[in-house]
C-alpha cells in the first residue's frame, strides 16, 4: 500500500486539475463582458467524488485488480464447442434462419421509434463488420474508416442530385468508389505498422472531411446535400404523392389506406438485406484463402512473408474490401436520412465504430453485431444522462477491457490436439 500512495496522491492531484476546470467553473456572458463563476454545490460533490474514487483505487489497487481477477468470464457456447462440424454447420444454418425470419417479422409489432432505432443500429453492424475485416482479420489499424462511409453516402447523394440515379444503380457504384478509396489509401500504407498506420488513416478521415467541407460548389460544403431521393420497391414510391414521372405508390398498387410507417419498415427489411449480405460474403471471404492470409498477416508478418505470401496484395484486398462495405452503408445512410453533411463524418464515428470491433472481440462477427447493438441501443435508453454520454462510454470501455479484454465473443479458430500416449 505504501508503494502505491505517491501514484495515487499523484492521479487524484492531477484528476482535480482536469476536472475542476472542465466542470467547476461557468463562463458566464453578460451583453460584451465575461465572467468566471463557481458551479453549484452538487457539481463540486461529484468532483471530489472522484478524485476520492481515483485515489482510493490507485491506493488500493492491487486489491481491486485481484477481486476483478476473481470474476468468472462467461464461457459462452461451451456446449456447442464440443458438437462435431456437421452439427455445428447445421445448428448455424438453422439459428440463422430463424434470426431473419425473426429480424423481418419484428418491425409489424413494435412502435415507429423503435424500427427508425433498429435501423441505425443495422448501419452501424455493417460498418463494423467492415471494419472488422481491416482491424480484426487483417490487424491493420484504421482510424480514418468513416472516410470511405462518408465516400458511400456522398456518391449516391452526387448521382441522385446531378445525374438522376435511382438508390438501386448508386449502391453498387457507391460501394466501388469506396472499394476505390480504400485501394488507393493502400500504397502509402504498405510499408507502415501500428501507430504510424494509425495517423496515416486518421490523417486520410481528415482529408476526406474537410475536401467535402471546401468543395462548396459541388458538396454544398457546411450546408450538405438535402432532398436526397429515397429507394423504391420495383418502382413504388412509399410517399402520399408521386416525386419522379413514371412511378407509382405503393398504397395505391396494394389497395391499402397510405401510412407513413410503410417507409419505415421498408427501409428497415432493406437494411436487413445489406446486413445478410454483408454477412454471407464476410463468411464466404474468411474460409476462402484470402481470409487465411488475413489472419496470418495479423499472427505474424515477418511469418506470412517467409511463407511466400504477397503482403501487398493482402493489405490492398483488406483495405479495398473493408471499405467497399462502408460505400454501402453509407449510401443506405444517404438514403434513409435524405440529407447529409461533412458534420456526420467525424473522427467520433470512426472510434465509435472501432469501439464496436473491439468491444466485440477482434475477428468475430457475432460478437461485432452484439456490440453494435449495446453500443447505439444503450445510449438510448439513458437519454437522462445524455451529457455525460461519452463518459460513460469511456468508462464501459474502461471496465471492459480491464474485465474482458477478449471482447464480448472472442473468435475462436479450429484447432486440434494430439493425443498423449
């Protein structure tokens, strides 16, 4: 305990300097003059609150590490590790099935709010399960990955505006000039390694953002690109009129009263559909053996290169197919908001979205889709605590990988043992 007083006397001196004042002190405006007042009591509290918190865990936290120590980890699908392949291959088919027949019925029984909520959340699986290719099969760090989202978003908001392409003929465009992007972000990254790929990546977000933001003329710059033309179905359109010539609405071909919420639930079975298929391909791409040398770029470079393997290529293909999915997101993303600015593709995104890969477990994609969910999901139902949203995120961040540094569901890769004789 004695080693350990000078750190924490030295933690709670130096969370009292940031804290005091962040939140102790109140500028207050009064016609041209300024003036700096003291907080109320209550915020005062909680500052001392937690510079106590911090030095009674640095004083003890040998302890405390040694209680967190003791809690047992879920070992989630215990049981289904020792089925045999064909089992296993049957039980996901099966599981599968019955979570998109689940994911398509759902929408007819809840309220508008929580379709519009379970919507986002689809966008934010996807990214993630995008970027779960970069950082959790290949082991590249990217810190710029809202850039090829906002890629995605900005063609199909270019082509609807300019040249009249319909959602159906952006997506797939929208997805190979991100799939672009993320080729040519793959050169000068060759030869870089953690923290310097790291800034390179954050650099290019940066880039990205502030070219949308000074190309005024064809952007809109701050002012974003509004009137953003929705999908349709076969050439319905869920509105109360018809927009474009040669359309027709969809409660008028069903012979049904018009309600707002068709739009809704349409949207949300698209998003479904992206997600299967963004699903399906990642599963398809890791059993292929581009999805070994993924994982062996990750394991070990310096290995992957004596076993003869391109690392040029396997970084290009990560890069390139990782952002081709945020092209795809972020043209749903266009679509479903009708408006969008360079406002919606800060760094923020980026770590909320690399927050989710590793809150997951690296490589795992169930383990991505249930950190998406808690990830935008939570946030919602502590709409009370909204000012101290990112507080808490970096808290639960903090507990996480103090508890659980593995994620929620690690991957687990097929092994075998030899048998002692």
């Amino acid at each position: 305990m004695r080693a350990n007083l000078n750190h924490a006397i030295f933690s709670a001196i130096i969370t009292f300097i940031v804290s005091f004042p962040l939140l102790g002190l109140n500028l207050v405006t009064g016609g041209t003059s300024m003036s700096i007042e003291g907080a109320d009591t209550t915020t005062f509290t909680y500052i001392a609150a937690a510079v106590a918190i911090v030095f009674f865990f640095q004083l003890f936290h040998d302890k405390i590490m040694g209680v967190f120590s003791h809690i047992p980890t879920p070992e989630v699908g215990h049981l289904y590790s020792d089925l045999p392949q064909s089992k296993k291959n049957s039980v996901e088919k099966w599981f599968t099935i019955a979570l998109v027949a689940l994911a398509i019925i759902w929408p007819f029984f809840v309220s508008r709010g929580s379709i519009d909520l379970a919507t986002l959340v689809l966008i934010y699986v996807m990214l993630g399960l995008g970027l779960n290719i970069v950082v959790g099969l290949a082991g590249l760090l990217d810190l710029g990955y809202v850039a090829f989202y906002a890629v995605g978003a900005y063609s199909y908001a270019l082509l609807s505006e300019y040249f009249g392409l319909s959602f159906w003929v952006a997506l797939p465009i929208g997805g190979l000039m991100a799939a672009l992007f993320g080729f040519l972000l793959g050169f000068p990254v060759l030869r870089l390694r953690g923290d310097y790929l790291a800034i390179v990546t954050l650099g290019f977000g940066e880039i990205i953002r502030i070219v949308l933001l000074n190309s005024t003329s064809v952007t809109g710059g701050p002012n974003g690109i509004g009137g953003i033309d929705k999908p349709t179905l076969f050439g319905m359109e869920f509105g109360r009129r018809v927009k474009e010539e040669g359309n027709t609405l969809f409660h008028e071909v069903m012979g049904i009263p018009y309600d707002s919420s068709y739009k809704v639930i349409f949207l949300y079975l698209l998003a479904v559909i992206l997600v299967v298929f963004t699903v399906f391909v990642i599963r398809r791409l890791v059993r292929m053996p581009v999805g070994r040398a993924w994982e062996a770029l990750r394991e070990d470079e310096i290995a992957c290169r004596s076993l003869g393997m391109n690392r040029t290529i396997i970084k290009l293909s990560a890069f390139t197919i990782g952002a081709a999915f945020a092209g795809f997101a972020g043209c749903f993303f266009a679509a479903r908001q009708g408006f969008i600015s360079p406002e919606s593709f800060t760094f923020i995104e980026s770590a909320i979205i690399l927050a989710i890969v590793v809150l997951g477990g690296m490589g795992s994609q169930l383990g991505v889709i249930l950190a998406a969910v808690a990830m935008t999901v939570l946030p919602e139902i502590a709409r009370e605590f909204q000012e101290y949203r990112m507080l808490m995120f970096g808290l639960m961040m903090v507990l996480m990988m103090v508890w659980r540094p593995q994620g929620l569901l690690p991957s687990k890769r097929p092994h075998m043992e030899l048998a002692n004789d």
